[in-house]
C-alpha cells in the first residue's frame, strides 16, 4: 500500500519527522528563551516601583555626601579658609584649566554654559566635584590627576558662585 495520496491534484506524503533544520532551529530558540528567562527573570531585574525605590535611596545617599562636604568645607572655613578664599583660588584656577572650553564669562564655548541654573549632571556641590575630577563623556577630561583636593574644592565653590 502507497503512503502517498493524491488530493484535487496535490500530492500529499506523510512525513515521518520534520525537516532537520525546523528542529535546529526550534532548539536555538528553546535554548535562547532559556537564556533571556534565566538573564530578566533570575538576575535582579526589578519593576518600577523597584527601581524607584533605588533611586530615592541613592539620592538620599547624595543628599548625605552633600552634606558631609558643607560640614567639610564648614570646618575648613573655620580652620582660616574662607568661602571666599576658596573661590578665589578657584576663579584663578579656572583661567588657567577651564576657560578654553567655558569661556572667559562661563557662557560656554565648547563645553557647556556654567552660568545657567541647573546642570546636565546635576548642579550639588557633590555633582560638580564628580564632574571635575572623574569628567563626563563627550569632552569633559578628568582633572583628578592633575589638581589636588584642596584646588577641586575651590573650582567647584567657583562654579557654584557664578551666576
């Protein structure tokens, strides 16, 4: 007895097994759903609420490291170092390092304007030191290894007192 049949002239033949390469290919797709269920559902990826959650507490990290440079800088002005010492210092500062990108008037030339009320990276004072000694992609070089501690304090007290 013939295993084929002819139906309205289509020749119909039952197959045993599927074509091999539907079966690689089920198998790659079984092995990558594994994969990305194993990646999005076991390695700590949140909802949203999650993820809010994680940002407060980082900002209220930020907020205390905010603090505790106001409190530095409040005992360094103690210990005979103005505010306005520290802006000083880092007006001349900025004449030397910085005015090429920002302008002479911190209106920006090729880097951003430093004049404006808020910042791309955030505008505390712990933002501005971030930006000053790590520096940001698309142009901000970093500047820890060429100043010291005492001089990134002034820089940013400078940027901050610009208006």
């Amino acid at each position: 007895m013939s295993e084929q049949h002819e139906y309205d002239g289509i020749t119909y033949r039952k197959e045993k097994s599927s074509p091999g390469i539907f079966r690689i290919l089920f198998a790659v797709l079984v092995v990558w759903a594994v994969i990305f269920m194993g990646y999005y559902l076991f390695s700590g990826w949140s909802s949203q609420s999650e993820a809010d959650a994680v940002k407060k507490e980082r900002d209220s990290r930020k907020l205390a490291a905010h603090k505790t440079a106001e409190v530095t800088l409040a005992g360094a002005a103690g210990s005979g170092h103005t505010v306005e010492a520290y802006v000083a210092a880092g007006k001349k500062l900025y004449g030397n390092l910085c005015v090429a990108c920002h302008g002479e008037n911190a209106k920006g030339v090729v880097g951003p304007d430093l004049t404006v009320s808020t910042y791309k990276y955030g505008k505390s004072r712990l933002d501005i030191t971030k930006t000053i000694t790590e520096g940001r992609p698309g142009g901000m070089p970093s500047f820890s290894s060429q100043i010291d501690k005492e001089q990134i304090e002034g820089l940013v007290e400078f940027v901050l007192s610009l208006k």
